[in-house]
C-alpha cells in the first residue's frame, strides 16, 4: 500500500534496525492508504420513508512487509536477534504513528496484530506484519511558528470536515505584565522567556507539569472547516500544531 521502502513507526526510522518495506507480489496496481468502510442498515421493515443506521465500519487491517537489508540494500540472513530487535519495535500496547516517506506530512496510526515469518530455508525473507489502523483518517500534520513583537494575523486551512482544537506552545517574550493573546484567547501573568503548551482540546495549559490555567482567560482557539484567521497581538513566539483528520 506504500510505494517507498521508507517509513518510520513510532518515531523511529527503518534504518536504525536495516529493514525496507518490499512488495512481495507482481500486481501492478497497490492499494493505496486506508480503505473507508461504513455500515449502513435498515431500521424497520418499511418500503416507504425506511430510516437507516449509519455507523463508521472497522478499517481493514494493513499488511507490510519488512526486508533485512545490508548497506547496499541486498537481502540478508534474519538473525534471532534481528527478529527480538523489530518485534521489540513493532509490537506496541497502543497505537503509534506510521509515516511513509511516501508524504512524511500524512500519519496513519497503526498497532501491529500479526507477524509471520516468510523466509527462505536459509533464513532470507521477510517479516509480514499485520497493523490493525486506528480509524480510517490519516492525519495531515501541520506546523507553523512564528515570533509577535506587537500584532500580526496568521492563515490556517483546515482540510478536514469538522472543527478542530490545535496545540499552541506560546513563549512569552516580554515580562510577567505582557497580555499575549490569539483571537479571544488572552495569556497574561508569564515570566520572561516561559513557554506554555495550550491544549484546546483537552483544556490544559501547562509549563512542563506545572499547571498554569488561571494565567488564561479560556477562550479556546477553535479551527472550522476551511480557512481560518488566527489574529495575534502580544509579544512571544508561538507554534500551533495540528494533525488534521482527512479521508484519502
């Protein structure tokens, strides 16, 4: 389903443990992303004005395969410990992020299911791994930072088809009277040089685990469908990150 050999799982790139992703298989076309399920059934039995449930369906599982390669990318012997160490890697208790250098902006969130060994008798191969997908987005990352001495405004499209709550690491740059602010959100009350996260969705402000949530007004930055307008005023740096949930 990916066409690059590279990727990273859970922030780890494949070279650190010298595995490709290789297609196994002479078809010419792949399937390509996460397939889009959704269950559609009849409530009643009625043949007029029949009311229907629409639920989203289980994502179908994906199905890679990881090659050990030397450093001129020919197939080599799988030790007992190259096994461990790529179990030890892939097998994870939650889901974690996938990218494909393929587009390192979309993440997919995997969590492996299966593995099978398909080697040769003298241990050439590959492991075939199964990742159950979290849900059937991939999310499109986004990041932009910038510095404020007095006012600015900033765009943001957000692709997807809801509204969405981003991340905001904020460093003050003034002093503890400075009055940061984006759109109706204010921040006030912030030593030189201290950074908050802002978390619009979880309703968090934080400096390392120290909880600064009276330092906000409350006014949460919210991003709707389409392009949206970020006015900021203040005097700080500040990154917004968000992962926006798109169907491909």
């Amino acid at each position: 389903m990916f066409i690059s050999k590279d990727f990273t799982f859970d922030s780890i790139d494949n070279s650190e443990y010298n595995v490709i992703l290789v297609e196994l298989d002479s078809d010419i076309l792949n399937e390509i992303g996460v397939v889009y399920k959704r269950d559609i059934t009849r409530e009643d039995g009625s043949t007029y004005n029949p009311t229907f449930n629409i639920e989203n369906g289980e994502p179908d599982d994906i199905v890679l395969n990881l090659m050990l390669v030397d450093g001129n990318m020919i197939p080599k012997v799988w030790s007992e410990e190259d096994i461990i160490n790529v179990k030890k890697w892939i097998i994870k208790d939650e889901f974690k992020p996938f990218i494909s250098q393929d587009n390192p902006d979309y993440i997919y969130y995997f969590q492996c299911s299966n593995i099978r060994k398909k080697f040769t008798t003298k241990g050439e191969g590959a492991l075939e791994v199964t990742f159950k997908p979290m849900d059937c987005f991939v999310y499109k990352k986004y990041s932009k930072t910038i510095t404020v001495d007095d006012a600015t405004s900033l765009s943001i499209s957000n692709p997807s088809n809801e509204d969405y709550f981003p991340i905001i690491e904020l460093t003050n740059k003034g002093d503890n009277s400075t009055v940061n602010k984006i759109n109706e959100l204010e921040i006030t009350g912030l030593n030189t040089d201290e950074k908050v996260i802002i978390d619009n969705l979880m309703l968090t402000v934080l400096d390392g685990n120290i909880n600064k949530f009276n330092c906000c007004n409350r006014k949460w930055v919210k991003l709707i469908p389409g392009l949206n307008t970020l006015n900021i005023s203040g005097n700080c740096e500040i990154k917004i990150l968000a992962e926006f949930p798109i169907l491909l």
